[in-house]
C-alpha cells in the first residue's frame, strides 16, 4: 500500500509538471480582449483612428490564440531547408502546368500589368505560383487569429505583428471586409499574392476599376496589386535579374553571400575572380550567392532586380525558385524563358 501511494505521489507530480509546461507554452485561453496588452492597442485605434471602442472590443474577444502558428513561425523553410530541397517544393511539373494555365487564362491582365508597370508577366505569374498555387492554397487560418496570436503571444515580434492588426483594422474598415471573413498564412498574409496586411493598403491597387481593391478573391487585383509592389519597389524593365557565376582560380570566395543587397559592380565581381555566364553591363551592381543545390554548390551572381523580389520575402532560395519557375513557365506559355 504504501508503494503504491508513493506510485500515485510520482504520477500526480509528472502529470502535474507536463501540465504545467504545457499551459506556459500555450497562448493565453482568455479572449484577447483581456490581455494585458489589450487596452493600449484598444486606445490606439479608438483615439488614433476614431474606431468605435465596442467594435474594437467586440473583434479582440471573438479573436482566436492559435499555437499551431506560433509553433509555424519558429521554424520558417528558408531557415531549416537547403536550396535543394527548397526548390523541389516549388518548381514541379505541374506547378509550371498551372502557371501556365493561369496566364493563358488571364492573358490579356497580364499583358496590361506589364504594359502598365513594366514588370513581366512571368515574373507576376512565378510569384503567385510559389505564393499560393495561383490561388488554390491562400491559407486556412482566419487573418485576425493570426494576427492576434502573434501580436499578444509572440514576443520577440510583437511590436510588428500588433501594427499589422492595426494595419489590418483600417484595411477592413476601408474596403468593407468582414473582419472574421479574411482567411490568410499563419503570418496573417492575404490573397493571391499573399499581402500582409501594411503591403495590402500600400500597394494593392483596383486593377479592375469595379471601386474595391480586393487581392483575395480577384485575380485582376491580384496581378495589378503584385506588379505595382514589384515596380514600387524598384523593379528596372528589361534589365537581368540572375546569371550564373563563374569562378576564376583566384576567385575571392569570402564575397559570396555577404547580403541580399547588391553592393559590389559586376566588374569588381569580375575583377575578384567571380564572373558571369552571360554578357552583364559591368557597371551593374551585383551580390555573389552560394546555395546548396543537390549536385552540389551552385554559384549565382544576383543583380538589382533579384533584389527587388526579395523585398517580397527577405530569402535567397525564395528569389530564385520565384524566378525559376516564372522562367519554366514562361517557357511553356511562350516556347522561350524570358530574361
């Protein structure tokens, strides 16, 4: 008798600990209208933005603590997962086949988006591919949930994810969503090209003239709204994007993957021994990159265009599976890649 009670102390004490632990690394289970961080956000948007106080209230209690998303933003691809096997998710056959069934589907926008921006249309078409399968995966979680969790729950980012629900209130309010009808990434990003919620009221445009900007369930706004976030962000028509490096036996190694910016000329490149699989304007600016492919490292000079996509999302390997695939597509659609 008196084992099995000391048996039952040691059950209760590990149950107990495991409980414990696992209610510290939950989010809070009280409606977010509670936390403690509630109330300055609730002030902000009723004395910054003139919100009405219940309405904001009344969006906190009805949001939703998700641990399934702060679990996803401990551990994002580009940080755990090689190029080689990064690229695999994205560039697939028929990923490329949807791609170019998307443009021929929405030709004509496309054209116009180009014409109009000055971004090709490949490069639109590349970025909702790996955003969001052109559409058929924009994301399962509601955008408020999202952006509640992380704006309450999620320290070390707080500060950026509670001005994203900020952001994310004024977005609703001025184009008429319901507020618990947005779904998105577990980061709270929307639509086809999935827009946080500061890139959706910046640079997301009314590409069909119907009087709503509305990248979630409208792929002309879509395509319009992506092309003007690439030429906002400094995208130069008709010049490269990416070549293929070329080491030289005095190649000065250290310069690769210093930054995503590019810094260095093409011929300063050139002149440390790393050079260019094609003809380049030597006066370009230009970043080496190094990433580990499955036959090994491959080698890349990245030019300023490259950097423009990676203002969509701050990752190599995320840059060149965009511009691959819209190249693969490209090729399909157009029976050439584009440059």
């Amino acid at each position: 008798m008196k084992n099995q009670n000391k048996l039952k102390t040691i059950i209760k004490q590990v149950l107990g600990g495991a409980i414990t632990a696992l209610l510290l690394s939950a989010p809070a289970l009280a409606d977010y209208s509670s936390h403690s961080g509630s109330e300055a956000f609730i002030k902000t948007m009723v004395e910054k933005h003139n919100f009405d106080r219940d309405w904001v209230v009344a969006v906190l209690k009805q949001a939703e603590p998700k641990q399934s998303i702060l679990d996803a933003m401990s551990r994002p691809a580009e940080s755990v997962m090689t190029w080689g096997r990064y690229r695999k998710i994205f560039i697939q056959d028929d990923r490329v086949a949807q791609g170019a069934a998307f443009w021929r589907e929405h030709r004509k926008t496309l054209a116009r988006a180009e014409q109009e921006y000055g971004v090709p249309a490949s490069m639109i078409v590349g970025i909702i591919g790996v955003e969001t399968r052109f559409g058929r995966n924009k994301g399962s979680y509601r955008v408020v949930d999202a952006l509640a969790t992380l704006g309450f729950d999620f320290p070390r980012r707080s500060t950026f994810f509670l001005g994203q629900l900020e952001e994310y209130m004024l977005m609703v309010r001025e184009q008429g969503f319901d507020p618990f009808g947005l779904k998105g990434s577990y980061a709270g990003a929307m639509g086809f090209g999935q827009f946080i919620p500061s890139s959706y009221r910046a640079y997301a445009v009314d590409f069909d003239g119907d009087g709503k900007i509305d990248i979630v369930n409208n792929p002309v706004d879509a395509i319009g709204s992506v092309a003007n976030y690439f030429k906002r962000h400094g995208w130069r028509t008709g010049q490269p994007v990416v070549s293929g490096a070329v080491l030289k036996k005095n190649a000065d190694t250290s310069l690769f993957n210093t930054g995503l910016k590019p810094e260095k000329t093409v011929l300063q490149l050139s002149k440390a021994g790393i050079g260019s699989d094609r003809a380049l304007p030597p006066e370009l600016k230009a970043t080496a990159m190094k990433l580990d492919g499955d036959e090994g490292d491959e080698y890349w000079i990245g030019l300023k265009n490259f950097y423009v996509i990676t203002r969509y999302n701050h990752s190599a390997m995320y840059a060149m599976a965009a511009y691959q695939l819209s190249e693969l597509i490209a090729a399909q659609v157009n029976g050439a890649p584009e440059s």
